[in-house]
C-alpha cells in the first residue's frame, strides 16, 4: 500500500501577522461563530463530557528527582484539545507552558504553540506561535459578550486592570459599542494604568475621556460596562451600591461581590456551564479555590445546593437564538467567561486558512514515505 506524502504549514509570529492574527473584528466575528456552534452542540473538547479546559501537568512542590521542575507561581503546562463542527471542520490544540520566572530572563510568562490537524486523519496540517493567537481571542470574548449583553448605548467603560489583557478586551469592547466617550482606567500600577491610557487616546480620538481612576470605586461608578482582568490571589471587590443599572460585567478573571447580590439581582451569563462541570470532576473542591473564574464560583455554590445552575445562561444559546440576550435596560448582567480550547482551534484555522490563501509561510515535509510503513 502506497502512502501519500504528509506536509503542513509552519507559521511564526511574523507570518501570522501578515496573515491578520491581529484584526480584532474579525476575531470577534469568529468567536460569535464558535458560541453559536457551542450553543447548537457541534463540538468537541477534552474529558469524559467533551468539555474539560485541558490536561495540566502540576509539578510538585518538592521534587524527589533532580531536574524534575518545582512548582511556582504560573509554574503549569497544559495541552487544550478540541475538534469544531461548521465551517471550520478542524481538530487541534494548544500547547501552554507558563512560568513567572521567565520575566526576568527576558520572555514573556507564557510561551505557547497551536497545532491544527486533519479531523479524519489526524495528519498536521499547521504548526504556528500560539501567543498571538491566544491574546487575540481571549480579548474579542468580552466584546462578544458586549455585542449581545451590553446596553445599546452604553457610553461608559470601567477597565479594572491595566495589563495586556484589558488591552485586547478594550480592542473587542469598542469594535461591539463604538460609540464609547468615557474610559476609566483602575489598576494597582499607575505607570500600567498611564500606558493604557495613553495607548487609546492615541489609537482611538472618539474616546472623549480617558482617566485614571484613584480607587475602584471612581472607576466602577457610573460605569455602562465593566471589564476586569487582574491577576493575582486578591480580587477586586465592587460594592453593590456602585453599580449602574444595566450594567454589563465582563469577568475573565476572579472578582468579589456580595453573594446574595450575584444569587438574586443580577442575571448570570456564563460561557459553556459544562467545562465549569468538567473542572468539578478534575479540580480539588471547592473549584473556585484553585481556579479564579465566576463559573468555578458558580459551580461550587451549586455544589452547596445555593444555587441553580438552570439560573445560567449560556452564552452560545443566546448567540444561537434558543433564550435572549439582554431583555430590558436595568438588568446588571455579570458575564463569567474562561479560556476555552475551541477559541484556540478556531482563530488559528481563520488564520492559517488566510495565510494559505496569501501564500504565506513556510512548507515542512513530515514524511515522503513513513519508515514504519
């Protein structure tokens, strides 16, 4: 038996550039994409219900073997796998490797890689820089969210963090609602605060104020929608009395608030409920403790029997037609949202599909002939 000569196509940071990694309507137009297919079922992911985050492999904190690495903070590889139905007709991953340590030997935290392969064969059909890829699609998420939960008219934006993450969830926010005049800018650095700052009022002159805000309160105040990306153990903690009505909260990371706010006067959005069950199955309890994310809140509250995951929206069902998305101009709408692999596969394929088209990249030969044949 004959087998046919086996290439694909390997894509650096460069090439994905030319390619458009970096167009954010396009990203955000894709990932409504990948929510209508969550919310119609046609995908696939990790785990034993096709929705796990990914495999991580957790080093110990006190190795038995030398060399083995030691655990630290942001100290975790993980594959994240998924196959995506629709258009795209892709299997694929990311390869996420992290650790805080890299800063100070000049490399960004993270380090990542995505593969894309045949969804009958298995064959490689990509090999390309992940990191752009991941920033972008983790950023248009909020302006998806935006795009169907915000107010129509929303003028006032509130960005709790000034890291790179604010930064693409501001690129998605504004692509969603225009038509924004005010920013205010909250973050524990002001010379990150100031950098954000000074990056919109160059990049985007409709924005008529742009502030730093001395306290969370200032930023959270008056606020039409609400981004937060922070890291590290203590969330920001908002006060229900701050909140404007029909504010829309983007949360990709962890965030306090009171609790019987959350449970009975604000409508829960979150992004797929099943990969925050996947984690109950796969994380020690509570989730929440392990992992910063509304959902894994969520899901440990529902383990306590406090609340009802049927209280959930999911995202793709709304983006699917099957419930609406806002349904009047008071509802506070808090929107938890985690990484999902499916973004991951999706972008890439957009991308990688463009660079073909533009001819762009270069060609490796994984076998003329496999040996073992």
């Amino acid at each position: 038996m004959g087998y046919p000569e086996v290439n694909f196509l390997y894509l650096d940071e460069r090439d994905l550039i030319r390619a458009g990694v970096l167009d954010m309507h396009a990203c955000a137009e894709t990932m409504c994409e990948v929510f209508r297919l969550i919310g119609e079922g046609d995908y696939v992911m990790g785990g034993k219900n096709h929705n796990s985050h990914g495999v991580m492999i957790r080093f110990p904190d006190s190795p038995a073997f030398a060399g083995m690495p030691r655990n630290g903070p942001d100290r975790r590889f993980m594959a994240m796998v998924a196959y995506l139905g629709g258009r795209f007709h892709i299997a694929g991953e990311k390869w996420y490797g992290s650790n805080r340590e890299n800063l100070a030997k000049g490399l960004p935290r993270s380090i990542l890689m995505c593969m894309l392969n045949d969804p009958d064969t298995g064959a490689p059909l990509a090999l390309m820089s992940g990191n752009l890829i991941s920033a972008m699609r983790t950023g248009a998420i909020p302006g998806v969210g935006a795009r169907y939960l915000a107010r129509p008219d929303a003028q006032d934006c509130a960005l709790i963090g000034a890291g790179p993450i604010s930064r693409s969830s501001f690129l998605s926010i504004i692509d969603a609602r225009p038509q924004l005049k005010r920013v205010r800018i909250f973050d524990l650095s002001p010379e990150a605060a100031e950098r954000l700052a000074a990056f919109i009022r160059a990049e985007y002159p409709g924005v008529e104020e742009v502030v730093i805000a001395k306290s969370l309160e200032q930023a959270v105040r008056g606020a039409d929608i609400v981004s937060s990306a922070t890291s590290g153990s203590t969330f920001p903690y908002i006060e229900e009395e701050w909140i404007q009505p029909g504010a829309y909260f983007s949360l990709p990371a962890g965030i306090g608030m009171d609790r019987d706010f959350i449970l009975r006067r604000a409508r829960k959005i979150v992004d797929n409920w099943k990969m925050y069950e996947a984690w109950g199955e796969e994380l020690p309890n509570p989730t929440y403790g392990v992992f910063g994310s509304l959902g894994c809140l969520y899901y440990d509250w529902a383990q306590e029997g406090i609340l009802d995951p049927a209280s959930l929206d999911p995202l793709g069902d709304i983006i699917a037609g099957k419930i609406p998305g806002r349904r009047n101009e008071e509802e506070v709408i808090l929107f938890g949202q985690a990484g999902q692999p499916v973004y991951d596969v999706a972008w890439a394929c957009v991308v990688y599909r463009k660079a073909l088209e533009l001819g762009i990249g270069t060609r490796l030969n994984l076998w003329e002939k496999p040996y073992l044949a």
